[in-house]
C-alpha cells in the first residue's frame, strides 16, 4: 500500500490567489474546481470560491487548499507548518526568496545548530513555511 501525507490549507476567499502563488514559487500543475462546478450552490456568488485545490510539483510535493465555505467556521492555519527540506541549494534559496516574499521572516534562513541551512517564514496568505538545507 502506498501512502501520502499531504498539507491541505484552509482560507476564506482567497484560495485561489494562495494557490496560484504557490504554483509560482514552487513550480508544478495546478488544478482547482470551484464549489459552483461541483455542486449547486445557493448563493451565486459562492460559486467561483475554491472547494478543491492540488498542487504536485516536478520534486513530488503535492499541496491541497479551498476555500472554507460559508456556513463554517474559518480557523487560519495556527500551530502547523509546512517543511521543505532538501539538499538543492539552488532551490531552496528560490522558494525562500518567493515564500518570504511580503510575508514575516520569523527566522532568518542561514547556517542552524544542527548542521544545516534552515529558516521560517509566515507567508503573505498566513502559512508558516520551514525550510531545511540539508548539510
């Protein structure tokens, strides 16, 4: 049996603009169906909001997101972070540089205790990355 452990993101009404920034930082296919697409909806203007979001990357990644829809309770990504961890230096600097990018530098990505290269970050959309260069 194989198995994925894949991130899904929640976010009000702006899924569809997180996950095409995503797609720029990180590269990939980018598929996204809309409530209106896959149910009736009540409220028209509930229908281009994002119900399903994938994300899969060149590396493997695969990131998933929507939109909370109307009705239930929005809780932002709190307590929980997104890793990348490789051994591409090249790579990891370009997400880094695009992750950070109008968001909080919580910590700097530079040489850690551990040996490797690792910075945090919350993004502009409020996902926390951590990034790890592997030594």
């Amino acid at each position: 049996m194989t198995l994925r452990l894949n991130p899904h993101l929640s976010f009000r009404d702006d899924a569809r603009e997180a996950m095409t920034f995503y797609e720029s930082v990180l590269g990939g296919e980018l598929t996204i169906s809309t409530f209106g697409e896959l149910q009736p909806v009540a409220d028209p203007a509930e229908g281009n909001k994002v119900m399903h979001a994938q994300l899969e990357t060149p590396d493997g990644l695969v990131l998933m997101a929507a939109d909370t829809p109307p009705g239930m309770e929005h809780r932002p990504q709190a307590g929980v972070s997104v890793a990348l961890t490789g051994d591409d230096e090249v790579r990891l600097r370009q997400f880094w540089a695009g992750l950070s990018e109008g968001g909080t530098v919580m910590v700097p990505f530079q040489p850690a205790p551990w040996g490797a290269t690792f910075g945090m970050c919350l993004d502009r959309f409020g996902t926390t990355w951590m990034l790890n260069l592997a030594p």
